[in-house]
C-alpha cells in the first residue's frame, strides 16, 4: 500500500486493536484484524493481529 492516507489509516486501527488486546484475559487470547480481498489468491488479508503482550504485526509509526 503505497498510499499515505491508507497507511495512517491501517496504523491506527493497528493502534487500536493493540490497546484493546491489552485488555484480553490471557496470552491464548489473539484479536485479528483483515479485510477480504478481491484476489482468489488471497482470501483474507491481515491488517492488525495482537495478542496481551504483543502486537504480531509491529506498529510503525
């Protein structure tokens, strides 16, 4: 995604799905955040993955 607007987009929903994870009951817990793609090759895409105490996909500000 060479789009500025989508990449801020995509960080802050990384943002939230991290904070919200902080709140998970324990480390087998996992929120995961993807979108469907049009490509029959791909059939979900992710975007956001965190567990309690750590984020899968590192947030880059």
């Amino acid at each position: 995604m060479g789009d500025s607007y989508a990449q801020s987009k995509i960080i802050v929903l990384q943002k939230i799905v991290s904070k919200i994870a902080k709140k998970l009951p324990n480390d087998n817990s996992e929120i995961t955040l993807g979108f469907k793609s049009q490509q029959k090759s791909k059939r979900i895409v992710p975007v956001a993955r965190s567990l309690k105490s750590m984020d899968a996909f590192p947030i880059n500000d």
